[in-house]
C-alpha cells in the first residue's frame, strides 16, 4: 500500500522507468514473436509426403554449415527398390533438384529450381495445362511464370543454355524435365517420399542409410538459401534483443539511482520516525516491482500490434523468408513479461542497497554539497569497466570477420559503462575549465552553473549518462559501417590490380558457357564430404596438389582426389568438379573481356571493372549492415531519448528550491530559462564529448582488425553526420525537457 502511495506521488519520476521497462517488454517480445514465428517449417514442396527418408547430415568443423551427403544413383536406386518392397508401401518418389533458369526476352527469369517431374508429387502440385514432359527437352513450368505450352525457351544449366519446349504448365514453383534427364542433371538424391507402412518399418529398413522424418520434423529439408535469410533476420532479432537489453538495464538502474537520491531527505524522514533499512528496501522494491508489473502488461500488449510490423519490415528488407506470418503467442510473450518484472527489480536494487544505509539525523541536516564524488564502490566498477573495455578492445582488433563487430559492441557497451562511471570526477575540471570564458561576462549566469556542477557532480554525472549511451552507441554502429563500407572495397581493389571480372547478371553463378564467352578463368563452387564432415570447395584449372583425399561429390560417388587447402575450402581439379557435380557454378571470372559483353547478357553475365567489382561484391553486406545500424541506432536513441526527457525533468524537480531563491532573489524568468539552457548546454556537451570518447576503443580496435584482413592501411571514419543529428537531438530533448519542468515547478 505504501508503495503505490508513493508511485502515486510520484508519476512522473517514475514515467521514464515506466517507459523503458514498458519498451523493453515491446521489444523483447516482439522478437521473440518473430523469431518463433520464423522457425523452419516443413518446405511446401515436401507438405504432401506422409514420410521423407532423408540422407545423412554432415556439419563443418565450426559447427555452422550444415548439409545432406548425397546418395549416388546405385545407391538412390537400391533404397528405393528396398523401399518399395516394404509391405504397405503404395509409393516411393524420388526428389531430385538442381539448377535450371528460363531466359526470356533475353533476361533470366527469377526461379532457379529445376526438379524431376515425378517429384512434384511431394507437394501435390497438379498439372494445369498441356501435358507432362517424359523426354529430353521437354518442359513443365509454374503457370505463374507466364510461359504457355509450345514456348520454344533457352534454360541455363550448368554447363550453358539448353533449347527446350514447354510441354506443360504446374501449379507449383519451378522447372520440371523428365525423371531421365533429372537423373543426368542431378545424379544426387538426398531426399525420398514415402506413402504408407509405418515410421518403424521404414526407419528398419533405411538404418544407417539415413533417417525418417514425419511431421514437423520434415523442416529438416528447408532450403539452405531459406536458412540463411532466416539466420540473417535472427542475427537483427539477437542484436535488438542484447542492445534493447544493455540500454532497458541502464536507463532503469539510472533513473532509480536518480529517484533516490532526489528522495534522500524522504527516506531519511522514513527513518526517524521508525522505520528500518530492512523496510526501505521493501518500499523500493515495492515500487519496483508494481512499475515493473504493469510496464510488462503494457509491452505484452503493444508487443501483439508490433510483432507482425516487424515482421513484414523483415521481409521487405530481405531479412525474412516471404512466408513469414507473425501470430502472437502465449509463451514468448510470458518470457518477456518475467524479464521485465526481473529487470525492473534488478535495476531498483543498488538504488535499494543505497537508501536503506540513510542515517535519519545526517541526512535532514545533510547540506546540498556532496560529500565525496564517487563511493569506494563505483572507484571499483570504474576500473573494472576500464580494464574491460581495454580487453575487448584487444579483442576485436584480433577477432575474425564473424565476430569483429559484435566484440567492437560489446567494447563500447563497457567503454560506455567506464565513462559514466568516471563521469564525477570528470566533470568538475570540465566545469571549470567551461565556465571560466562565463565568469568574464556580465551577469551570475557562469558563477550559478559552475557551482551547482560542482556541489552536485553526482546527480550532473546521472542526467549525463543517457547522452553518453546516445552518442556512443549511435556514433560506433554508423561509424562501423562506414570504416568496413571503405575497408572491404579497397583490399578486394588492390587485390585485383585493375583486372576486368565478368560477374553473374540476375543468375546465381556464370554457367561454363558464361565463362568461355567471358575469356576469363574462373573457379567451380561445390561442396564436398569427407570424413564425416562437409566442405566448401572449389574446382579450379590447375593448382598445386598438396596431398589427395578421398571425397563424396555432389552426385554422391566417393573418389580420392588430388586436393589442396585455400583457407578453410578444398581446391579440387575443375574438370573433376564438373563430372560429379552437373549444377556447379562459377562464382566470377577474373581477366575477363569487356569486347565480349553482348554474349555474356545472353547467358545472364556482366563484365565490369576491379573497382566496380569490388565495391558491388560488398554492396548487399553493406546494405544490410547499415540497416542492421538504422535499425539498432533508432533502437537506442529512441530507448536512451526516453531516459535524456526523464532524468532533465527530476533534475529540475530536484532544483525547485534553488530556483525559488533565485527568484526570491530578484532573478528573473528570463534569467532562469538562460541559466537552465547553460546548465543542460554543458550536460549534453559533456555527454556528447564522452559519448564520442566510448567509441574509439572499439572502432581503434576494429580498423586495426580491417588492416590486416585487407592488409591495407584502414583509418578510422566517425559518422559526422550521426554525430552532429544525434547530439542535436538529445539537446533539443534535454532543453525542452528541463525547460517544462522548470517552468512548471518554479
């Protein structure tokens, strides 16, 4: 009861912890709603097969590729006829897939999925129109795509365009040729479907050849280009979730930190007339947990109309899978709503531990000067948080492509911690270096504003914290984009030393006649298995064999091979490649011909120059690392904005009785306001200056990373444009804020 009474009293000091727990909720669970609903799912194209027998899974040494060991032929073969004599079996379909793309009108169409025509049962996909292919050169493709039965079309396969005849249209995405000529174009099978019998008379037979799945357990089959949209718009939800975290921490603990220190003489009156630091600390966290409670309530509630707004922003961005329906749920909500109340009552404990230790009597007859800057506690944290940020910082100037920018996060998230810790002893020399042009100007405005600095460099250091997590946070994501948006582009164009490279033109590969016509050289893409493990692999002209090795191809045949290392692929013979792996593409060809270009637009290809090539082969990454950045700098300046209006309004509050003597003084209203812009002016540049501080250990850390990588000189590049927007728009918010409170109180 006491503690709605005093949340009560108290609505506005408590508004800003109410927002943020209220946007932290929101946020939690909105993406943990899009995230569920993001889950692999069974691929339409498999809906229809009560049971899919699936082929091993092999992973890489880093545990993060995944991929099916193809049977060969013989082998599709045998557990298909084992299969079929299963009693109760009524069919057994064979799925084979490969690369196959119609070129219309002299442009490639979109899909890219050839499969044979039997498997268009898997998806119970029906024939529209004309008829089914069963020879070589016939064609049956989604009535979608336009082409009518009798269409003469060019379709490129691996090898290069196929003249072929539209036999047929299906009501399912795709291309479909006849089971024989599938056979020849993907040799390899990792999927068959199964009508009738039971799991356990099928898993019998399949053994160690591979394994059942029924159910939601066919999601197994979801496409790896699927998966790795799916995993991008994960890698958005992860980050959202940990910065939304980090900041919905830091605003929450600040503003309780804040509320009470401004209640000290409260609590202490609390005190003298009984009650005990046990009871303050039940008062605080009483508080806590009602804001806690009914900020989670309102983010659960929100979170419902956001969660599908995010998920449709995913989607156009390319983050999410176009399938993707967002429906709120009963668990993820609940998890958000426990972090929340946890959160909330996390965040109340310091400033719990803290009034309860109030002594009744030093407290009332405490003077507005504080007595010492930092506490032997926060002497601790500051050090730690420094220490910390020089090991991240170290950190990320050796970490790996992979992990470069979420070290470089994670160091500014401690250099940001260090700063607003440090910031009381920091503030009073910046004051008085500041405020002495201030002290020679005519008026008590610089004298006024310097000494309430200095007697008050705790509570400055507070309203200055959600700057310096404002400034910082915005400052290092744009910052990061624009160091690795030149870094990339100009090790990739030194590399190349002005060589002409003919690129893939709305196709996922060069097709072997793309490279010929190119005069360039280029490298098969493939993968391959080999002791129990899946690689990347190339299949390159010539090169120097280091050793050989005995590998299952794409059309599942094992082979010992000649191979060489190059990083973490495996460099195999080209030809080779091609004999076993009929879909193989080509990445880019290097050397190639800008005389040839009318040739390569006919097999979907493109000749363009070393920086062209260098700065298009970055542009999809960049693209979406500086959607990652917009997204998580709105993220943080919208939750930190919240913070910036909060702790300016108890500042002001918390100045009423100086303003009252000031004004009893004879000042004006004029000279007030001018007194509290000068005082909010110095915070925000303080915390500006800080916040631009925090970010170059990390960006320090992440150019020194880029050089060697790139191996040329990377410099840092602060986003001047974040810095200047950002930090006029919290002063902007800081002034209005204490502004209105002033006015209000005065």
């Amino acid at each position: 009861m006491i503690a709605w009474s005093t949340v009560r009293g108290r609505i506005s000091g408590f508004a800003g912890t109410f927002a943020a727990l209220a946007l932290g909720v929101t946020l939690l669970a909105t993406s943990l709603l899009v995230y569920a609903s993001a889950a692999p799912r069974t691929p339409e194209r498999f809906a229809a097969a009560p049971m899919v027998v699936h082929a091993p899974i092999a992973g890489n040494d880093d545990g993060v590729v995944k991929a099916m060991r193809p049977w060969s032929v013989a082998e599709t073969d045998k557990l298909r006829a084992d299969l079929a004599a299963q009693p109760g079996v009524t069919q057994v379909v064979v799925d084979r897939g490969f690369y196959a793309q119609a070129v219309v009108d002299g442009r490639p169409l979109a899909a890219t999925d050839g499969h044979n025509w039997s498997s268009a049962l898997l998806g119970a996909y029906q024939l529209i129109d004309g008829s089914a292919p069963d020879a070589d050169g016939e064609l049956a493709v989604d009535a979608e795509l336009g082409l009518r039965p009798g269409t003469r079309v060019p379709v490129l396969t691996g090898r290069g365009p196929v003249e072929m005849t539209v036999v047929g249209t299906v009501s399912g995405p795709g291309y479909y040729v006849s089971d024989e000529q599938a056979t020849r174009l993907a040799p390899g099978v990792v999927a068959l479907g199964v009508w009738g019998s039971s799991t356990v008379d099928i898993e019998r037979v399949v053994g160690e050849r591979g394994a059942v799945v029924t159910g939601d357990a066919r999601k197994v089959l979801e496409p790896e280009h699927d998966a790795r949209i799916r995993w991008l718009g994960t890698q958005l939800l992860v980050a959202m979730a940990t910065l939304g975290g980090f900041v919905t921490v830091f605003v929450v603990a600040g503003t309780f930190a804040l509320q009470a220190a401004h209640r000290r003489r409260e609590l202490a009156l609390l005190r003298l007339v009984g009650a005990t630091p046990g009871q303050i600390r039940r008062l605080i966290a009483g508080e806590a947990l009602l804001i806690g409670v009914t900020a989670a309530a309102t983010g659960a509630l929100l979170s419902t109309v956001a969660a599908p707004l995010l998920g449709r922003f995913l989607v156009r961005s390319g983050l999410e899978n176009p399938d993707l329906v967002v429906r709120p749920t009963a668990g993820p909500i609940l998890v958000a709503v426990v972090v929340g109340v946890v959160v909330g009552l996390a965040g109340s404990w310091s400033a719990a531990r803290r009034s309860a230790r109030v002594r009744p009597m030093e407290a009332l007859l405490d003077a507005a000067v504080e007595s010492r800057a930092m506490t032997p506690l926060r002497w601790i944290s500051a050090g730690a948080a420094t220490v910390l940020t020089g090991v991240m910082a170290v950190l990320t100037a050796s970490a790996d492509a992979s992990h470069r920018v979420d070290n470089a996060l994670f160091t500014a998230m401690a250099a940001i911690v260090a700063a607003t810790a440090w910031a009381p002893v920091i503030l009073g020399p910046l004051a008085r270096l500041v405020t002495w042009p201030l002290l020679r100007l005519q008026g008590a405005t610089g004298m006024l504003v310097r000494g309430e600095i200095q007697t008050a460099t705790r509570r400055t250091a507070a309203t200055a914290a959600p700057i310096i997590a404002t400034v910082g946070l915005a400052v290092l994501l744009s910052s990061m984009v624009a160091t690795m948006r030149e870094a990339y582009p100009q090790g990739k164009a030194r590399e190349l030393n002005g060589i002409s490279v003919a690129l893939p033109d709305e196709t996922p590969g060069l097709t072997d006649a793309a490279v010929r016509a190119s005069g360039g050289t280029g490298d098969l893409t493939t993968r391959v298995f080999a002791d129990s493990s899946v690689f990347d692999a190339v299949g390159r002209a010539s090169f120097k064999a280091t050793g050989s090795r005995l590998v299952t191809f794409a059309d599942g045949v094992s082979q010992t091979v000649p191979v060489a290392q190059s990083g973490t692929d495996l460099v195999l013979p080209r030809d080779v490649v091609r004999a076993h792996d009929p879909s193989a593409l080509t990445e880019y060809a290097m050397g190639a011909s800008a005389s040839s270009a009318s040739s390569l637009a006919r097999s979907g290809s493109k000749v363009v120059d070393a920086q062209t090539y260098a700065e298009g082969e970055y542009a999809e990454d960049m693209r979406l690392l500086w959607l990652f950045a917009l997204v998580l700098i709105g993220l943080s300046v919208g939750y930190t904005g919240i913070a910036v209006a909060t702790t300016m309004a108890m500042s002001a509050q918390a100045r009423r009785a100086d303003r009252l003597v000031l004004a009893r003084s004879g000042a004006g209203q004029g000279q007030i306001r001018r007194t509290v812009i000068t005082e909010t002016t110095f915070v925000v540049g303080v915390g500006a200056l800080l916040g631009l501080g925090v970010v170059v250990p990390a960006l320090a850390g992440m150019a020194h990373g880029l050089t060697e990588e790139t191996q040329t000189a990377v410099s840092l590049h602060l986003h001047w444009a974040t810095v200047g927007w950002v930090t006029g728009a919290c002063l902007l918010l800081a002034v209005a804020s204490a502004l209105v409170s002033a006015r209000r109180r005065t």
